[in-house]
C-alpha cells in the first residue's frame, strides 16, 4: 500500500480528512525532539537506511489477508475503549 492509499483509509475510518505528506529530511531532528526523543541520530540513521535501501528485512515480504480498513478499525476502536 501507498501512504496515499493508506491516508485515504484512515480517512475512512476515523470519518476525518487525513492526508499523507513528506516530511523534509532538515526538519526530521527537530520534529522528533519536539515528540521527546533526546538524542533522535540513531532514529534518524535508521530511517535514511530504509530510505536509502541500505537497512533492508530479510527474506520475503509476507502479505496478510487481513484488510487496512479492518485493522485500522479495530486499532481506532480500542482507543476509543
């Protein structure tokens, strides 16, 4: 699935707008400052590897059988509990 794609289902499900956007690589040591992160590098290394294609999983992707709308659904739920 796409951000977009996944953007569109919690759309869906939480009956709001929500948007998928690309947060720029200069702000990323700051954002997560603000989220409470005291030393974001290794957070931030790790993701430049996922992005970069250096830091990879191993084997196979494997795919579920279960649907977004559903997980997200019953994740939303829960919070609401």
């Amino acid at each position: 699935m796409t951000p977009h794609e996944i953007a569109t289902t919690f759309s869906k499900v939480l009956n709001r707008p929500v948007r998928a956007e690309v947060v720029p690589h200069e702000t990323w040591k700051r954002l997560f400052e603000s989220q409470g992160v005291k030393n974001p590098g290794p957070r931030i290394r790790m993701l430049d590897g996922f992005n970069e294609g250096w830091i990879d999983f191993e084997g196979a992707s494997i795919k579920g059988s279960t649907e977004i709308e559903t997980v997200l659904r019953k994740l939303v739920d829960q919070q609401s509990n």
